[in-house]
C-alpha cells in the first residue's frame, strides 16, 4: 500500500485550526473519525515501509 495523507484529512485539520471548539467538532465527529483513521493507517503503512 502506498501511504498516503487525504486531501480530506487534511481539510478537516484546517478547519479544525479555524474551529477549535466543542461544538464545531461535535457536528464534525465523524469527519475527525475519518482523518483519525487515515492519520493512523499512514502512520501503520510508513512504519512497515521503513521497518
């Protein structure tokens, strides 16, 4: 697999900067969800890639 960061990922942390609040991630939840997941399946395929 071909690690990758999300252009997804990417969006919701910037608008996360813009937003940093308690309600603004509630309605975001299942964005952070999404970029959480690909955060970590980078993280994962990188450290295979190097090991």
């Amino acid at each position: 697999m071909n690690p990758k960061i999300e252009n997804s990922t990417l969006k919701f942390l910037k608008d996360l900067a813009k937003n940093n609040n308690r309600d603004w991630f509630t309605e975001n939840k299942e964005k952070y969800v999404a970029a959480n997941e690909n955060a970590v399946n980078f993280v994962e395929d990188l450290i295979e890639k190097v090991a």
